[in-house]
C-alpha cells in the first residue's frame, strides 16, 4: 500500500477472480487499486490492473512517484514476464498513469542451497529514493541475480534505476548484481526497508547467526533475531545491530524486523518476541507481557540503544505487520488475539494500530475486527501523520463504507494525527 501526492490509496495483492475488463490468466492474478482520497472505489480498467499467467501471482509492494510512475514488485511461480527460473522468481515493472507499461524485469534461481529442489524468491518490500531509484528487498535460497548463496537463506537488495529500469550494481563490481546479506549456514531474512532523506538505506529483519557487517562484534544469541542494517546511497560506511544480543532469554524467538528512522537519525526497530526479557548492550531492557508481544528498540545515529518497550496483551499474542517514524509519531501495525484497554475482541484475530511518541509512551491505541480473523498486512503514514491500514477481512468491519464482504476480501482504514478513525 501507499499514498501519491493527490491523497489517493493504491492496493496490491492477489486474486483468484477478475476484476471488471479483466480475465484471469490462471490460478491467483496479482493486481493493483487506486482508491480516491476519500476513500471511493469502483473496479475498472483505470482504477485497477489485473496481471496473471497460468502460475500463481502477488504484488507484494507498491510505490508511486510525484510524477504518477506506478512500481510494483511481486513474485511469480509461472512466467509472467519472462521464463521462470525455478520454483517462485520475482519480478518488478514500472506502469504510468494510465497504466502502460514502461519496463519489467522478472529475477530468479534454479539453484538452491544444499538441495535438489529448484530455489524460491521472494519480496517482502520495497522504496523509492530521492533520486527516483526504485528498491525491492526480499529473500532467496538460491544464486539469486547472479549473486552466489551465503547461508541456507539470504536477504538480497536490488536498485533499479526508476526511468529505465537498468539494474545497479550494489557489489562493486564483484559478482552479482544484489546486495547479499547472509551468514553462512543459517537464514538470514530482511523483512523491511527505509530510506531517510539523505538516501540512507536501511533494512530489517531476522537473522540466526552472527551478522556483523561493520565489524562491532554483535553476535546472535537465540533462535532468531531482530536486526537492522543501515549503509550510505553509495551502499558504503555500514552500520549494523542485532537485538536481543546481551542478556536475552535463550529461549526467546523474534520475528518481523520492521526498521525506520527519525530526522535526527534515530533508527527504531519493531518486531515480536516470545522470549521472557530482552535486554539491550547498556542495561536497557524490558519483560513480557504475555505470549507473544510486540517489540520496539531504539539506537541513536552512532548505533548506541537509547530505549526499548516490549508491550502486548496479557492473554493473547500479538504480531508487528508494520513500523512508521513521522514527525514525533511512532506508529506500530499488527494483529492481537486478545483485546487491548477499551476494547473487546469481535472475533478470531483483531487488526490494531498504536501510535507512540518518540519516548515510547503510548498515546493512542485502536482495535478494529470483524466475527473472524483480519490479518493486517501494510502500514503507511503520509506526510500529514495520517495512517493508513490494509490487511484481509473475513466479515464486514465496523464503520465500514462497505456492508457486504465475500471470502476474505481486502479493506482499508485512516486514522489522523490523534488515532482517531476516520
């Protein structure tokens, strides 16, 4: 999901039907949506694009430029653009306004890891710089865009230039193409990226083994954990850390890896843990609140932990699906089984959206649910800190401008500055 320059919405996704002027090409077709700022929709061929082959199809991030450039990146089990690899490729275009297609590129392996089976790749996000360059982060267990396999499961970084869609090489002219991110015979995932004003880039993620890009000596300690890696736009000066990497529970797992950074360059990091206390270099640490609970960490601009807030539900388990830094706003997406103060769960799993100062004390908090289970899946905050949610709703929401739903149809909700639905 994301939000042009007029206030419009766009959506990406799946589908296993076909949209008004479209035929679906076979399985689940990847699409995306604009929504008017008011938040109207009416399926058409100028309000949606329907995209499919007889393999299965997502678009799994959207972007749209100040001059109404519409990038996608997805993955494909079939050929959607070009013959597949092996096992899910993915693929990334660029569309205009009007929905013609200007380039496309489709990546994949045939070559996993230690295995005979053809290698899967995927995109988990993906952002636009100040220069127009278009980045799709993602993971893969093969040689992937000609880069050589780390670990068992690397994190690639792939820049295209956003007018011609030329590949950059992010390796200094060592083999492949991507920025690798691995560590050897583990998983190395990266869930998420940002890019700050300066066109510093960094990402997020879960890693099982001792990542240590800028030499500090941080070392993974449980079964999965949270880290952040930020590098210059010339892909040099990194600087990485991994949480949950002094005093942790060894029984403790964390999952997401959601990363942004204030104007100062404070860099926040947001993901789920199970573990009973994490604790930060520095005595900074934070218990469980119960089952699984949600996450935020944050460090300076040297790397140096400032804070951290493990918060949740005491009877449910709570996922993170997104992280946004806005102005002095800190907003976290996701899912609760349980109910937070004020609310009652409606059903299965409820979406929520909390929204904290830059000290981590929150000041606002809304569940929304239907009778079933409403997975959130993007969170994006435009530049008047109004956020915007998106997920799958298996039963009509509360409040919703539509009454009637079919099998989990997707929905959208804005909340403005005071986490007030709108």
């Amino acid at each position: 999901m994301t939000v042009d320059s007029s206030g419009n919405v766009w959506i990406a996704g799946q589908t296993d039907g076909a949209f008004t002027g479209y035929t679906n090409g076979g399985g689940q077709d990847a699409f995306f949506a604009k929504y008017s700022s008011t938040g109207s929709f009416t399926a058409s061929t100028t309000t949606v694009k329907q995209l499919g082959n007889a393999g299965d199809d997502v678009i799994k991030c959207i972007k749209v430029d100040s001059s109404g450039g519409i990038f996608i990146a997805g993955q494909t089990s079939g050929n959607m653009y070009e013959a597949n690899a092996g096992g899910t490729d993915i693929f990334i275009a660029k569309y205009n306004s009007s929905f013609g297609q200007s380039w496309v590129w489709q990546f994949g392996n045939a070559s996993p890891a230690g295995g005979s089976n053809t290698g899967n790749d995927t995109v988990t996000d993906c952002a636009l710089d100040s220069a127009g360059n278009f980045y799709v982060v993602g993971n893969t267990t093969g040689n992937f865009a000609t880069n050589v396999i780390v670990g068992t499961a690397d994190g690639y970084i792939l820049k295209l230039d956003g007018g011609s869609g030329a590949p950059s090489d992010l390796n200094g002219g060592a083999a492949g193409i991507a920025y690798a991110l691995g560590v050897v015979a583990t998983a190395t995932t990266i869930n998420s990226i940002y890019i700050d004003g300066s066109d510093n880039v960094y990402v997020g993620g879960v890693v099982n083994g001792n990542l240590d890009v800028d030499g500090s000596g941080d070392t993974h300690h449980a079964a999965g954990d949270l880290y952040f890696l930020r590098v210059s736009s010339a892909f040099a000066s990194p600087l990485d850390r991994i949480l949950n990497n002094a005093g942790a529970s060894a029984a403790g797992a964390e999952t997401g890896g959601y990363v942004s950074a204030d104007s100062s360059g404070n860099i926040y990091l947001a993901g789920v843990t199970n573990g009973a206390t994490i604790a930060m270099t520095g005595a900074i640490s934070d218990n469980q609140v119960g089952g699984d609970d949600a996450v935020i960490a944050t460090w300076d601009s040297t790397g140096t932990p400032t804070q951290m807030l493990i918060d949740g539900t005491a009877a449910g388990n709570e996922t993170v699906s997104g992280l946004a830094v806005r102005n002095s706003s800190v907003w976290v997406s996701g899912t609760t089984t349980d109910a937070f103060s004020g609310y009652t769960n409606a059903g299965g799993t409820d979406a929520y959206l909390a929204r904290f100062n830059t000290s981590l004390a929150i000041s606002s908090v809304h569940q929304l649910g239907s009778t079933g289970n409403d997975p959130l899946t993007k969170l994006v905050v435009d530049s008047n800190d109004y956020a915007f949610i998106t997920g799958n709703a298996s039963a009509v929401l509360p409040n919703s401008i539509q009454t009637t739903v079919g099998d989990q149809q997707w929905f959208i909700a804005k909340y403005n500055n005071s986490g007030s639905q709108q």
